[in-house]
C-alpha cells in the first residue's frame, strides 16, 4: 500500500496539526492561563491559516497530478481524513489487509472533509478521478448530482449481496436516478449513518435541584425547560451561560440539519413521494413560517449565544463544552466522543437524550445522513474498486471501521447494530443512539428523494433565511417566501 497524505509532506503537517487541535480543544480543557476557549480560537485561527494557503487551487496540484498518473493497475483510494487517528488507522488496516488477500496495490490519499469533495471535482474534470472515493460532505455536495448526471458507477452487484442487512431507509439513501440511463440503482455504498442527537450537562441541572428524569418529553415542555434553566443558574452565579447551544449560522452545515429536524417536528413535508416541490401548497409555507419564528424567538429572547449566527461546524461543540452553553444538539456523536478519555465527563456529566414528541404529540421521525463510498464510472479500475468495496462491506470488516470512530457514527448494516458496544446500557451516548436509530422512527434527508434538493444545502438556503431575519431584520413570513422563491428556480433548473 502506497500511503498518500493530501497536497505534500506541508499539508500531512497540516492535517497532522488539525488532529492535534481536535486532540487539545476537545480534550484538553485543563490549559492554565488562557481561557479553554480563547485558547481554542486561538488554535482555531492557527488551522485556518495553514489550511489557507492550501484550500484555495482551483487547477490540480502537483500532487493530485501525480495521483491522477499513477500507473493504471494501482487502485488510487481518497478517504476523508478522520477526526480521531483511529479512524485513519482502520482504513489503513483494511486496505493492507485486502492487498494481502488480492495482491493489488492500493494508493491510500487523505484529505480535510472540507477539500475533499473540491478537489475530487478538479480530478473528474480532468478525467482522472480516484478509483474510489469516501467523503461525507459528498452525500449532499456531490453524489446525487454526479449519479444524476451519469458520472457514478452502478455498484449493485457490491450491494445485492448484503442488501438483507440494511434498514429499507439505508438502501433508499442509494438508491438514486441517472437521467441519462433512465433508471434509479445503487450509485454509492452505505458506510455508517448518524442522526442529530441532543447532549446536555446533567451536573449543571442537578446544580439548581434537577435531574434527566425532570427533563419533560412533550415538545414545548422540552424546549421551555432549557430557558427555565438558563434563567435559574444565571440566578445562582453562572452568569455567561445560554441555555441552548443552536448553530444558526449559513457558514456551518449543522443549521440545515438542525432546521430539517424542526420541519420535520412541524410535519413540514417539502417533497411528495414522487420527490416534486410542494411548496405552493399554503399549509407547507406557513409550516415553514412556523418553523422559522419558533427557532429565532429562542435567539432574539437570548437563551442562544449571540455569536450562534456566526458559528461554523464546530462552534456548538466548543460552546457546549467550554460550558458556555448547557445544551446542543449535534448531527454526529462527536461531542461525547471527544470526552471519552475522561470517564467522569462522559458517564456522569454529559448527557445525551432523545428529541421529544413533535409539537401534535406524535413520536419524532429522525433524519438520517447515510455517509457513503462511490466509484466513478470513468475510472480506471472500476471493477477493482467494487471488488474492494465489497470486501469493506462484510460486516466484521466494516464493523472495525465505524468502531474506531468511538461511537461518533452509527453502524448501517442491522447484525452490526446488535453488538454489545452498541447497545450497553452503561454507555449513555451510544445506547441513546441505538434506541433512536434502530427502534425510532426514521427517513433520510429530501436529496435521495430528488437530487435538486442538494443544491438547498449546497446554497444554505435555510442558513440564509435565519440571516435576513436575526441580522436584516425581515419578516418570517418574507424570509419564507424569498426560500420558496430560490428554491422553485433550483427545482426548474435541474428539469
């Protein structure tokens, strides 16, 4: 195996150093002298500046060039770059593995979840792109408009075989149209899945005489809870903390899942089975009226910080974390999976709890991100890179994988789901996920449905409208109507 890290031996130093800024502002809340969070900016700008120099090419460079030439019976891999090394080393495992069991050679690449999906683009419109790729902002970002277009090769026959393994809402995640064959199929390998969770400090409640069993299930007894608390410790002396860490912001993709799940609690549905636009229907835009003023009444009544309008990715999990706010939701485990080292924290301190009923008392219907590999229909080993996929797709491999993570994904395939490190009561973050997840109610996110629909993230269009109302100062109502607007034209664009 040929080990590649992204865009020279500088940037393995980058991605060596964002691992360590994970490492520190995730772990290390113990620095003396500096705030943890000042100290987390710090390191923040510090990423940021390498990552500059870096993140901006528009042409391939003289690595991905050389990736891009690599001789042709060499199976070239792009892999997102893990939060943890474990994740990285699992890979690594695997693929060494599968070329002691097939005798090919494999060119392992890693890259930053936020170049990757770019500079697979670069590679593909120069006509050389990896054999296999795996990229989690590439659910939405890319593969339902490369399988759209025709750029993705059919892996059924990787599928078909485990397909009994999967949940029908994992399958329905892959399963995508190509217009230029007229036919929906698999176009991508499911990998993990997550869902967003709600993580909370129980030690911060039980300071002003609460505990989980206090936290009501009803939507706005739920909701009201966390501002009642926010007013309640600000009383006893915690006077910086907010009682909801809600990334609002059009910078970090957590607002569109965060503000998916809200419509969904509205029973807001956008798309009909067909996956055609509804919203001139008046009862889908008031549902999203709705959705919009519920959301920023918590913001301008200041129980969200006033910097939640600017928050990227990881902004909420530095906020909840440096206990600046005593709840957030999450779209990964990440959060707990960050304090796993420290067993006081993420047994008794850190709480994760499921959402509560929607607003009409029905159970919450979960939505979920289905992270997957896909393999280019130009490329140079595609039978090769189905052959790999489908030795990573045997439970016992993938398993190892998603297990590296710590419990931040969630497995895809049901036998997996079953493992004791699963479904241990004694875990509170883990278990909570497996009850949401395997016994919930569930649907994935509006793009399997209709790849059109991808372009409402790509464009954080939902991020947009929390913007012109909490910053502009326009109406719910305008904000809604100028989405529906941008919306309908991306819809006919892709006709």
């Amino acid at each position: 195996m040929v080990l590649q890290a992204s865009n020279s031996d500088i940037l393995e130093g980058q991605s060596r150093f964002q691992r360590k800024f994970w490492r520190l502002a995730l772990w290390g809340r113990r620095l003396t002298g500096l705030s943890w969070m000042r100290t987390s900016a710090t390191l923040v700008l510090s990423v940021t500046l390498v990552s500059c120099n870096f993140g901006s090419q528009t042409q391939l460079s003289s690595e991905e060039k050389s990736d891009a030439n690599a001789e042709s019976d060499v199976l070239t891999i792009w892999w997102d770059q893990g939060y943890l090394l474990e994740e990285d080393e699992a890979i690594r495992e695997i693929v060494r593995n599968w070329e002691q069991e097939t005798g090919i050679e494999v060119r392992l690449s890693f890259e930053t979840e936020d170049e990757l999906p770019a500079k697979a683009e670069r590679a593909l419109a120069g006509g050389n792109p990896p054999d296999v790729l795996f990229s989690t902002r590439a659910e939405y970002e890319l593969i339902p408009r490369l399988a759209w277009e025709g750029k993705l090769a059919d892996v059924s026959e990787v599928l078909e075989p485990v397909a009994n393994l999967y949940d029908e809402a994992i399958l329905q995640a892959v399963s995508l149209f190509d217009r230029t064959q007229n036919q929906r199929s698999y176009y991508a390998v499911p990998i993990y899945q997550t869902t967003i969770y709600f993580h909370y400090w129980s030690d911060l409640i039980g300071q002003i005489g609460r505990n989980p069993s206090d936290i009501p299930r009803d939507w706005d007894g739920f909701w009201q809870f966390w501002q009642t608390a926010q007013d309640e410790l600000r009383s006893a002396g915690e006077s910086e903390i907010y009682g909801l860490g809600l990334t609002l912001s059009p910078k970090s993709s957590d607002t569109y899942h965060l503000f998916e799940q809200v419509l969904e609690a509205y029973n807001v549905e956008l798309l009909d089975d067909v996956g055609q636009l509804q919203v001139d229907d008046p009862q889908v835009r008031q549902g999203i009226i709705d959705s919009l003023t519920w959301i920023t009444q918590l913001y301008e009544r200041e129980y969200v910080p006033p910097g939640a309008t600017e928050w990227l990715n990881p902004d909420n999990n530095f906020n909840l974390l440096n206990r600046a706010a005593l709840s957030s939701p999450n779209p990964t485990l990440s959060i707990p999976a960050a304090q796993r080292q420290d067993e006081e924290v993420y047994f008794q301190k850190l709480q994760t709890v499921e959402f509560p009923a929607k607003p009409n008392g029905d159970p919450m219907r979960y939505l979920v991100s289905v992270r997957q590999a896909i393999v280019f229909e130009n490329s140079k080993n595609a039978e090769k890179a189905k052959e790999f996929l489908s030795y990573l797709v045997q439970p016992e491999v993938l398993d190892n994988y998603v297990k590296a993570a710590l419990g931040r994904q969630f497995p895809v395939m049901k036998p997996s789901q079953e493992d004791p490190f699963w479904t241990d009561p004694k875990d509170p973050h883990i278990s909570t996920a497996t009850k949401m997840l395997s016994d919930g109610l569930t649907r994935p996110f509006y793009h399997t449905q209709n790849p059109a629909y991808s372009q409402v993230l790509s464009e954080h269009l939902w991020g947009n409208a929390l913007e012109r109302i909490l910053l502009e100062g326009v109406s719910p109502e305008t904000a809604t109507d100028e989405a529906i607007d941008r919306m309908k034209q991306i819809f006919e664009e892709w006709e």
